[in-house]
C-alpha cells in the first residue's frame, strides 16, 4: 500500500510539472474532443481517438513545458491521432475524407480565447432560442439520435425539420456574428 503524501510533499517543485500537466489535460478534455470532432465529422471513432490522443499525451508528459501553450500542443498531438485512425480505416477500406481537407480544418484551429468567446456568445443566443428550437438543436446533435426518429416522435415531416434547423441554424450563426461583434475581446 502506498501512503499517503504529506502536505510538504505535494507542495514540492518536483510536483508542479506534472500538477499543471494534469490539470491542463484535464481542463482542455471538451476542446480536444471537439477538435477531434471537426476532423472526423459524424465518425463513431471519434471517442477512440480522443482516449488514444489522451493516452499519447500522457505517455509524452515529460516533453510538455510549463507555460507553454498546452492546447497547440494536444491538438498537434490529436491531429497524428487522427492521421494514424485514418491510415488504419483505409487499411480496411473505409472511405474518408481527403488529407487535404483534413489539413485546411486542421489549420482553421480558433485560437483559446477566441474559442472561449465563440462558445460564450453560442450559449447566450442559445438561451434566446425557443424550447422548441432548442429541442430541436439538441435533437440533432445528440448522440444516437436523428432527425428521422424525432419526426417520427413528434408527427412532423424529416424535411420540415431540416429546413428548421437549417433556420434556426442560420439565426443561431447571425446572433453569434453580432453578438461578438458587439462585445469583442
């Protein structure tokens, strides 16, 4: 058994590395996921990548530096993931998307404030949103579910539903736009 560490001890140099280490992964889980997202778009591997990009950035502490920036680091990281799930699909012949554009979405990576600020400004005009808008937002969004079933649930046609979305979609982009616009950084 292992006792336990004393307050000296856990207040020790040596420690602060890898406190910082962990609570950086920690604190960046939803980023990292959300990047692995929009690289693998509607893919069921994405959680897969996500624990493999978790377990090389763990395996790869000691070459993270305090102070650094953390995130440009694990999505760098998640990228390779994401590379080395593509390579082992198409070894068994899956289709996915090109390289290239897997580079240009790659590249579009929103810096951490601005990806702070996007998020804040989504979920404020989400609340301006009506129940139904919001149902429908998280409907389509919600793992397991689709449109289809929805329609089917609430007696509406899957094509009125999309054309809703789309709408609500369009609104949710145009307050998000003028709410950032309004109140920049």
């Amino acid at each position: 058994m292992v006792a336990p560490m004393s307050d000296e001890a856990e207040a020790s140099g040596d420690d602060l590395p890898l406190q910082e280490f962990v609570s950086q992964l920690t604190a960046s889980q939803g980023r990292i996921r959300a990047f692995v997202v929009s690289l693998m778009p509607g893919s069921s591997d994405v959680g897969d990548v996500v624990q493999e990009t978790n377990l090389t950035l763990w395996k790869s502490q000691a070459r993270y530096r305090p102070g650094t920036n953390f995130l440009a680091w694990a999505f760098t990281i998640a990228r390779l993931e994401v590379l080395h799930h593509r390579t082992r699909a198409k070894r068994r012949g899956h289709v996915l998307i090109s390289e290239e554009l897997l580079d240009m979405l790659a590249n579009e990576l929103p810096t951490t404030d601005d990806h702070d600020i996007y998020l804040n400004a989504l979920e404020g005009c989400k609340a301006k949103l009506t129940e139904s808008q919001r149902e429908l937002i998280d409907v389509r969004y919600e793992p397991g579910q689709s449109l289809e079933s929805y329609a089917h649930q609430t007696g509406r046609k899957p094509s009125a539903l999309r054309v809703a979305l789309m709408r609500v979609r369009a609104a949710l982009r145009e307050c998000i736009e003028r709410s950032i616009n309004e109140h920049p950084a």
